[in-house]
C-alpha cells in the first residue's frame, strides 16, 4: 500500500505542476499587451544643411570701387557681363532667381543673401528693375535672372 500511495502522490504533484503551468500560461496570454492591427514603421528624419558658398567681403567705398550697398532699381551701378556679383539687401531672406528678366517669369530657386554669382548676361529692363542672368561658379546649374536691385559687386570669388 505504501508503493501505490507513493505513485499516487507522485503522479498527484506531476498533474498539479501541469494545472498550474497551464494556468500560469493563461495568465501571460491574457494580460500581454495587444498588438495594434498596424504595426508603427520607424520615421526617418531630414536635416537639411546649405553648403557653404564662396562668399569674398564685398570691395570697401573708395573712389574707383564698387558700391557695398545694393544698386538702386534702375541703375546697373558698374555690373556687367563677367563680373562677380553678390546677393545683399534681401534682409536674410534671399532672392528670387527666375526663368527670365522679369517678375512675371517663373522663379527657378532662392539665392542665398550673400551668395556669389558671376553675370553672364544683361542687361535687360522690365517691371521697373535691370535684370541680369547669373550663374554660380561653383555649380553651373544654378542659374537664373535676378533683379540688380539685390546686387553688389565683389571681388572675384577664391580659388576652390
């Protein structure tokens, strides 16, 4: 008798080990945070960094140099065909580069203030400003027409 009794309580420990891991499973089911239907995907961020331009100081006013303020409207104040020109009096908020000598042209970018750009064409009158199309020396397809209102000429820009 005391052999079955040894077996029964054995075979008694082993079937309530198996009632209580069974419970103990459903317990962890039961209480695990839900899956959403949709799972979150990662979200890549973008930080854009504007590339350093060649910016020379502007030529200081002495007699026989050029302006280091912007040209008035109308006048072309000493800029022409391969000369170097800067962007200034747009109090930080650039200039409008466009398709052609005009307000009514599409813009094509924004020139920074103070980014240099060399003439390659002009003059042309239209909307009340003189237009002349620039093009940057360091990448050919920036390009485009700016009024000389927003120009000043500067030194030709060092060597990259």
């Amino acid at each position: 008798m005391s052999t079955i009794l040894n077996w029964r309580v054995i075979l008694g420990g082993i079937f309530l080990a198996i009632i209580l891991c069974l419970g103990l499973g459903l317990l962890t089911l039961a209480f695990r945070p839900e899956k959403s239907t949709q799972e979150a995907q990662p979200t890549a961020g973008l930080t854009i960094i504007p590339a350093n331009t060649p910016t020379p100081l502007t030529l200081p006013d002495t007699p026989g140099s050029a302006s280091a303020t912007p040209n008035s409207g109308d006048s072309q104040g000493g800029i022409a065909k391969g000369v170097y020109v800067q962007i200034s009096g747009t109090g930080g908020e650039g200039l409008r580069l466009r398709s052609g000598p005009g307000v009514k042209y599409d813009p094509l970018f924004l020139g920074m203030e103070a980014e240099v750009y060399q003439v390659k064409d002009g003059p042309k009158d239209a909307d009340g400003y003189t237009w002349w199309f620039l093009v940057a020396p360091y990448d050919q397809n920036r390009k485009g027409w700016a009024a000389s209102k927003y120009l000043t000429i500067v030194a030709s820009p060092p060597a990259q």
